[in-house]
C-alpha cells in the first residue's frame, strides 16, 4: 500500500476536478435561495463522516446550491426507510442493508460508494491464539443479532474447512470491544478494522482481525450513499451537485485530515479525535478506487455480492440488484489521480 502522504498526494490530483464539477452547477443567487436537506447518518460521527463534515464547514454544499443537516437518527436502523419514504434526503447505509430493503420494497438506490472494501470481520484477542475461522471451533463468538452477520461467520468458517455449528454463537448487541476485552466471548463477528481495532488497543488489548472478504464473502461496498427512486427521477441535478460536494470534501479530508477530524470535533466536541484520527489514516486506503476515483460503483460488484447474498438466503433470487445503485449521477472528474493501491 502506498504511504499515507503519497495517498494525499493522489488524491490531491483530483480536488480541482471535483471543485470544477460542483462549480458547474447552478450556484444561488443568496443563502435564502439554498435548498434545504438533510443526510441521515448511519452511526454517531465519526471518521468515515469526515468528508461531509468538511465539506459542510467549507461552503461546498453551499456552493452546490443546498442547505445540508448531517444527523444521527435516534435509530439509525430505519435510514433507509426514511430515505425510502422521503423524509431525509439522503442517508448513509451499507450494501448489504440496501439489497435487503429493496427486497421489501423499499425504493432507495445508492449513488456513491463512500468506502469501496468492507470495513468487517472477526476480532480476537492476540492473546488467544486465534488467527484463522477454524480456530474458532469450539469457542464463543460474539456478534450484534445481524442475520448478515451471522451469514458472513457461516461462508468464513466453510472457507476454512470448519462450520459455524462447530462454535457457540451469542448476541452481545453492539457492546462488542467489552465483550471480548472482558472474555465474554473468545471472539466478536462485526467489527470494524478502522474502529474496534482502535478501541480495545488504546484499552491495552492488541486484538488481530479477520476480514471477511479474505475468507470467502465477495468484495462489496461497505458504506454507500442512498437516497429514492422518485428523488432520482425529478432532481438528478441536485443530486449530482451534492456528490460533487461530497465528493471535494472527502478528497480534502485525505489531504487534511487533521482539518477533517477538527471540523466533526467543531461540530460534535465529544468526538474522541485521537480514536478518528488513527481511523482516517486507515480509511485513506478505501475511499478511493484503485484508479484513484471517489464514489464509483460498479455492476460487477453488485452482481458478485448479490449472488453471494442469494447463495445465502438472504435476499431473493429473482431480486433485481443493479436496480438498487445508480453510477451515472456522479460528476465527471476532468482528471483521473494515479492508482492507489487498496487495502
């Protein structure tokens, strides 16, 4: 992986273009003519929010012709409801929750991928050993009582030539670094790679992680911005000046993520800033495309992750998954910054 400060480089290559692009939309005439919208956030702020919150505290929104409100629903479970419905504008969700919530119905679509790999997987304490899915024959794992979830632990361990009756799965909620810090459980299914990594070694834990997409789950986008079909069809302008946007924000908080993680603390002074600090430098390697591209999506990924989640039961098989993204919204960047390798 290239280094922290050549990555800001790359991605420097592209803020102009991204300025140009919203600069192409039609400004307002004063702040009285901004339109007002809201993006509901998937979780309380934090790293992976960075470019919005720049963004935000920069005028690109304004820039861009809207009023932005960034916040975290009292329950972030029904994003995409609200979204689906049209009382928020935009949301932030995951791929996986958005081929689930188009099964029932649910008219959302993503128009960006904010973090192009998934953040998840297993997390155990260095100490016990556990390196691999079939170390965990015989042991506790911990996980927040997510279907998805439990589905990815069942295609980890057959890839390791173990099962996921060989262990004893228990809902522990969200409260997965107490879990395994306290040893509750020998394991815990849903953490991120960027946050409770970060959380139990500052309590003096040094854990290892098991990525899921090393361990037999496609690839797939693990955050995404959605907002509606019927918001897709009357405003695809408004929608591409926002991604612009967003877009510049994110681009400038690989730059600068001292200014990013500054920017949420304005906002949220209870922000840990250490914890969001160390997670930008680790998700400055997954908000961009190996072509050094911001928000792309593309078919292969949907249909890839789509038949994994159809393979699982998950989702039915008859679902239309390239009906749930939308990559023509995106701006045109004028140029391209040079491959970044992933994570």
């Amino acid at each position: 992986m290239p280094s922290l400060s050549r990555r800001r480089l790359l991605a420097g290559a592209t803020t102009m273009a991204a300025a140009s692009a919203i600069g192409a939309q039609v400004r307002p005439a004063s702040a009285q003519d901004l339109q007002k919208i809201s993006i509901a956030l998937d979780w309380y702020p934090n790293a992976n929010h960075a470019g919005l919150f720049l963004a935000q505290e920069r005028g690109y929104f304004a820039a861009a012709g809207v009023q932005v409100e960034l916040y975290t629903p009292s329950d972030p479970t029904v994003v995409l409801q609200t979204v689906g419905a049209g009382r928020d504008d935009f949301g932030i969700s995951y791929q996986t929750d958005v081929l689930l919530a188009r099964a029932q119905a649910v008219p959302v679509v993503s128009v960006a991928a904010l973090v192009q790999h998934p953040l998840m997987g297993v997390m155990a304490l260095e100490s016990s050993g556990i390196a691999r899915p079939a170390d965990l024959v015989g042991k506790t794992v911990g996980y927040p009582g997510i279907p998805s979830q439990q589905a990815f632990l069942t295609t980890m361990m057959a890839s390791d030539g173990a099962a996921i009756d060989d262990l004893d799965l228990i809902n522990v909620d969200f409260n997965l670094v107490p879990a395994v810090i306290s040893g509750q459980t020998d394991a815990v299914m849903g953490a991120y790679w960027t946050h409770e990594t970060i959380l139990a070694e500052q309590e003096g834990y040094p854990v290892t992680m098991m990525r899921v997409e090393d361990w037999g789950v496609p690839d797939y986008y693990e955050l995404v911005l959605v907002t509606n079909e019927a918001k897709i069809a009357a405003e695809p302008d408004t929608i591409g000046a926002v991604l612009g946007a967003i877009e510049h924000g994110y681009l400038d908080a690989l730059n600068e993520p001292d200014a990013a993680i500054a920017a949420m603390k304005r906002a949220y002074p209870e922000l840990d800033d250490e914890v969001e600090r160390l997670g930008i430098g680790l998700l400055s390697g997954v908000w961009l495309d190996p072509q050094g591209r911001y928000g792309v999506q593309s078919p292969a990924r949907w249909t890839d992750y789509a038949a994994w989640m159809k393979a699982s039961a998950l989702i039915p098989a008859d679902l239309d998954e390239l009906a749930a993204f939308d990559a023509t919204l995106l701006p045109e960047p004028e140029t391209t910054a040079s491959p970044v390798a992933g994570p």
